[in-house]
C-alpha cells in the first residue's frame, strides 16, 4: 500500500438518487520534501508507513519543505514545525509514536487481542521512544551538530557509554527470541525503528541478537514496501506499486 502523493480530497459522500454512499477517507502524512537521511528511512514517516504496510492501509503523502514546516499553516497541525503528522477527515495528530499506536489501535495485525498482551506491546512502544532512543539522538545530534565543539571528544565515551548500558538490557530481556514478548507487535516496530539509526555506529554489533532483531524487522515485506516507498520520493521515482502487507 505504498504512498501516493495527496491529491485535494475528493467529498466525503456522493448522492446517487436517495442513496447516500459514503467514501472511504485514505489518510495523508507529511513527509520531507528532501529528506536529510538521503532516502536511508530513518525520518520518523518511515515507522508511519510501515504501520501503513503491515496493516493494509492505503495512505498519501504531502511534501514539506523544510521552510513550510515552520510556517503558521503547518504548525496548526505540528505545533513543533516537525514530520510527520496525519489526516484523516476531520482528524490531525502528530507525533509518529501517537500515529503509529492510532493506526494499530484501528487495524488487525500490529496490536494483540489479548488484553494484557495488548497493554505489554504498547509498553514496548513506549520503552522504545521513551528509554532507547533518547541517548540514540543525543549521539546523533552530537556527531551531526557539534563535533566541532571543544568538549566534544571528552563527552562522546559517555554517551556511548549510555547507549551501550541500554542495549544491554534489552539484549537480555530479547535473549534468543524473535520478538519482545510473543508475535511481531507494534512494540517490536517502533524498536526495530528505533534501534535501526545504529546501524552506521557499529554499536549494535554489540549484541548479535539485537543486530538479528533488527535485520528481522527490516526484512518484513511490509518494511522493505515502505522503504522503497520513501526511497522512491527521495530519488524523485513514482512510489512502487502496492502490494499485499506482511
């Protein structure tokens, strides 16, 4: 269900005689017009699309310039002037985790049944933006933003040392697993698309189970179809044809 470009939205019903049809609505993300990750998916739209892809939903997208971004229109969707945020009718949210948990509260396939099952995988959502990926961007707003500064060598072993002490814990609890707690979930999404901003770092390599988990969750048809989709943008391609989610 790869992203099409939005188009202006069609009406919501359509009167044929006295019956009323009513349209589906297909929801639209903003994504970078020019993406500064250099299409490697790991702008915060990528975690969207791939809910989008793991649940069948069809989307599309808006482009956003960096200077539109900051501009009043959309702030009124994004008070922070950041991607992605989401539309559906009458509908706005933004914050990718909050997307995320809103597709797969909506859809079969990202969230389980069960109850308690249910409650743990949105856990692991939240451990995932709330406890690893915290010292993930620090690490990466120093390399990007302030490796000329003067206290930068003394201060990068220590937030090395931060993520490292973060991966290990999760190392144990994943231990030989597939998944953090039973089937694929949400939870595995986010952290999958979280820990995947390691890569280049090498300190994931650390921990062979974690480097597995995360070629796991890349390998999902239903990423490898988002990622294509956001690749496709940025090297200015129409977006791949859909496919079914996996």
């Amino acid at each position: 269900m790869s992203g099409k470009i939005a188009s202006p939205a069609l009406n919501e019903t359509s009167d044929i005689g006295e019956i009323t049809i009513r349209l589906p609505i297909t929801p639209t993300i903003t994504v970078f017009e020019r993406s500064p990750d250099g299409g490697r998916g790991l702008a915060r739209d990528m975690r969207v699309r791939w809910a989008f892809e793991e649940v069948g939903q069809p989307y599309g997208v808006r482009l956003v310039s960096f200077a539109a971004m900051k501009e009043p229109t959309h702030r009124a969707l994004h008070p922070f002037g950041q991607i992605p945020t989401y539309e559906e009718g009458d509908l706005v949210l933004f914050e990718s985790g909050a997307i995320v948990f809103h597709i797969a509260a909506r859809h079969a396939g990202l969230l389980p049944e069960d109850a308690n099952a249910r409650a743990r995988a949105i856990s692991w959502m939240f451990a995932a933006l709330n406890t690893i990926e915290p010292p993930i961007l620090d690490l990466q707003t120093m390399r990007f933003q302030e490796g000329d500064k003067t206290w930068y060598a003394q201060r990068l072993p220590l937030v090395e040392d931060r993520i490292r002490h973060r991966l290990r814990e999760l190392s144990d609890r994943l231990g030989n697993a597939d998944w953090l707690d039973g089937a694929f979930s949400a939870g595995d999404l986010m952290m999958v698309a979280v820990l995947i901003r390691l890569k280049a770092s090498g300190l994931l390599n650390e921990h062979p189970n974690l480097s597995a988990y995360v070629a796991r969750g890349a390998a999902r048809p239903a990423y490898q179809r988002a990622f294509d989709a956001q690749l496709a943008l940025f090297n200015g391609m129409p977006p791949p044809a859909a496919g079914n989610a996996g």
